[in-house]
C-alpha cells in the first residue's frame, strides 16, 4: 500500500547488480532499488543492456538473468506472482532484496537521501546510475 506524503522525505536506495562471474567480482548495474518507508513506498526500474554484459562475459544464460531481474520486480512491486516474501510490507521486501548474498543478481549497499518525490527520485537515480 502507497501512501500520498508532501514534503520532504527519508528514503534508501540501492544499486541491483549483475555479477555475471562471481569469482571475477566485476558488475553491470542493471537496476535500482528505491525505498520510502514512511510512506509505504518501494520503487523498482531495471534495464538489461546485453552489449555491456557482453563486454564482462561473453557467455551469459540472458533468459536466466532476465528470470532473474523479472523476480526481483515482482517482489519490489508486491505482486502475487513474487511469492510470499512479495506479500511482505515494502521495507520488509527491501530489506529481503538487498540482503547479501552470492549470486548473480547483487545489490549495492544501501544508501540514504532525502527529497519531495519518491517516483521522480527513483526516475532520476535510474537515469545517473543505472542508463
């Protein structure tokens, strides 16, 4: 459930990371992660770009990584289809989203901003860190 809020507001952010190789430690940035607890909000946007990738590893399962990224989505954004951990309350999927772990899909350490728009913060920290 999102709620309407004015003002300024506290919200995280993390990176989603693809580490096509994991003994190699390298990454793509494939998306962001942006959370605003107060107001019940959890904002996902991804992008793929499989040239990039390519640059990393030539060899990659792209319908596994796209699996991968497409679960990801379904739990930010509570859909049914995530599971039960995307029926949790949104910092409780975000805390479960960016827990470590040692896959190909990662996610950055998280990191804390304030601003007046939760959807338009998420937009623009897509654009600097992901595009």
């Amino acid at each position: 459930m999102k709620r309407k809020m004015h003002g300024r507001q506290l919200y995280e952010h993390a990176l989603i990371r693809l580490v096509p190789e994991l003994a190699r430690g390298e990454f793509l940035n494939v998306g962001i992660l942006v959370l605003g607890k107060r107001a019940g909000f959890l904002g996902i946007r991804t992008a793929l770009d499989e040239d990039r990738l390519r640059c990393l590893r030539n060899e990659v399962d792209l319908e596994q990584v796209r699996a991968s990224l497409r679960a990801f989505e379904l739990i930010a954004r509570g859909d049914p289809n995530g599971g039960p951990i995307a029926r949790l309350e949104a910092a409780e999927r975000f805390r479960w989203l960016t827990a470590v772990r040692s896959s190909a899909i990662q996610t950055s350490p998280t990191h804390a901003g304030l601003c007046d728009d939760l959807e338009g913060t998420t937009e623009r920290l897509f654009r600097e860190l992901v595009l």
